[in-house]
C-alpha cells in the first residue's frame, strides 16, 4: 500500500464473502485510523483506500462463520490464527498486494497499540511469502517519440478535435517529461507552474511539496494549450481539463493512453505510471546522478530509486571501458 503506485492491484474476493463490514466497526475501529492517516499523517487518498481495502478484507475473513475471530476480539489473536489468514489469503492475492495489505494492518496495530486499545500486533511473528524481484517496465526513446506523436496523427486524420489532440499531448508529455504520478498530474492546476523556469510545484505522497521541471517540449506544448484553449486560465484551474471545462479524472488518463498505446502499436500493459519508469530510465541512461533522480521523483528512499539502476549498467559499463586504464 505504500508502493510508488497510483494504481490499485486487481483482486479477488471469491474466497471471502463480499459483504458489507458492518457500520459500527468502520465506526469503532477503522474511522479513528483513517482520520490519523489522512490528517496526521496526510497520506494520498489512494494509499488511505489501499489500507481501508486490506482492513475490511481482513474484518471479512475474521468475521467468517467458518473462522469465527472476530468475536474473540483483536488482542486475542494468535500468530497462528495470522498464518492461517496469509495461507487463505495468497488463494485470493498475489504476494505483492499481500505484502501491501499486512503493511496496512501492521500500521493499524500499531496504531491501536499506542492509544492503548490493543496490546500487540500478531503480524509481527508471521512471515509473509517472498517477493518475486520485479524490474520496472518501461518504454524505450523510440517507443515514447512513437507513443507521443499519436495525437498529431488522430489530429491530421480528423479523427479527434483539436482540444482533445493537445491536451492528450500535453498530458503524456508531462508524464513523461517532469516524471509525475498521475494523481500529481490531474492534481495540477496553472498556479502551480512557473512558466519562466518551466518549474511545476507537485504534491506528492504525504502532500510532500516537490520541484519539477518540465523540460523545454512539455512547456512548448502547455504554451500552445494554454494560448488556444485556455488564456483565461484562473492559477486555481486544472492544466488538464475536459472540452467541457471539468478536470480530467485519473480513469480518464488511464484510458486515453490505451487509446495511444494501441495506435503506436505499443503494449497494452503499460499504465501512465510507466511513463514515470521511462522518465527515470532514461534519465539515468544519461548520466544523471542518483539522488538528483531520488530527488525529482519525490522518492522518500533511495532504494526506491535505485530499482531503475539496472538498465544503466551497459552505459556504466561504456564509461568504465573509456576512462579506465585497466579496462
């Protein structure tokens, strides 16, 4: 749930009956929690749905007939009965999700064990199954100069409107060229960018504010929006905004770049949040440092950064090979 991801894995619910959790637990035990995660510790709305989603998972298998947990109370859960909950519920997620739910559930403990309601957190004791390592996928420069002309090409061919072509555009290129999440980039709004320096405030993960350039084509091209369609912008409107005038959705970003990813020929999997591996890839193919790369993500940890390392080992290896006597 605390992954760089502002899409939510898919999951199954064919093993726990999908009932309602009833109201007063989401009273009792889940509203305090999420006032905690969404005013203290300000956590994007997403991640607070992703901890929501594994607390009532987990109620909904506690409250099961056949397991019959829930009534016994929270601190009287044993390691065992959580094994019993990980085995039952790798039938239902991949490890990944599963990983993130009991994050949230440990974070849910604890947050419990500090107001003195639960004594422990019986997560602690129990391993979880391994991570498969997963490389991120991303598009290559070909393939994003590919990715990105579509728009122009519906636009020639008369098969979009003008408002639709360039705001596509201008979306993909700001994916792309300031490495934003798609939430960031419903979120922004004109006020937020600086048009002298090509500079856009984000808000990221935890309403941490970061800079953002935007390179020199996705300010050429929110010029050209912005001059056509909207010169009467207020600093509080969205830079992308429907022909109607509304802001465009994360669901609508999703789908339109489908729409592109098929035109290019290009594969289906790849999420806007893609577009953000890409960013960091090729950023690191060049040369840039490291934490610079951290820092422009929005990254609270290095080693969240440095999962993009792996395709700039054939370009070490190219500046190795020149400047070292040995090589």
């Amino acid at each position: 749930m605390t992954a760089d991801s502002d899409s939510l894995p898919a999951t199954s619910h064919s093993e726990t009956p999908a009932v309602e959790v009833p109201a007063e637990v989401i009273r009792d035990w889940w509203q305090p929690f999420e006032d905690h995660l969404a005013k203290e510790r300000r956590l994007s709305r997403y991640t607070v749905r992703n901890y929501r989603q594994a607390f009532e998972d987990f109620h909904r298998w506690l409250a099961d007939p056949q397991v019959n947990l829930w009534a016994r109370g929270l601190d009287a859960l044993t390691a065992r009965d959580i094994r019993d909950f990980v085995i039952e519920a790798q039938r239902r997620f991949d490890r990944r999700t599963l990983h993130n739910h009991a994050s949230g559930l440990r974070t849910f403990f604890k947050f419990w064990m500090r107001r003195g309601r639960l004594a422990r957190d019986p997560f602690l004791a129990v391993p979880l199954p391994k991570l498969e390592k997963r490389l991120p996928k991303f598009l290559t420069e070909s393939q994003m100069k590919l990715l990105l002309a579509g728009p122009q090409r519906l636009l020639e061919n008369e098969s979009i409107d003008a408002h639709s072509a360039w705001r596509d555009r201008l979306a993909m290129e700001l994916l792309y060229g300031g490495g934003l999440r798609v939430s960031e980039l419903v979120a922004l709004n004109h006020g937020a960018i600086d048009m002298d320096s090509g500079v856009a405030r984000v808000l990221g993960k935890g309403r941490k504010e970061r800079l953002c350039p935007l390179g020199a084509v996705a300010l050429a091209v929110l010029k050209k929006f912005r001059a056509e369609f909207a010169p009467n912008a207020a600093p509080s409107t969205a830079v992308l905004v429907n022909p109607n005038g509304s802001r465009m959705k994360v669901g609508a970003v999703q789908l339109m770049l489908k729409r592109y990813l098929a035109l290019a020929g290009l594969p289906m999997d790849i999420t806007p949040h893609k577009l953000r591996h890409s960013y960091a890839t090729h950023l690191l193919n060049a040369g840039a440092d490291l934490r610079l790369v951290q820092e422009l993500l929005g990254h609270a940890q290095l080693a969240t950064t440095q999962v993009y390392t792996h395709v700039s080992v054939a370009r070490l290896k190219e500046i190795y090979a020149k400047a070292h006597p040995r090589a």
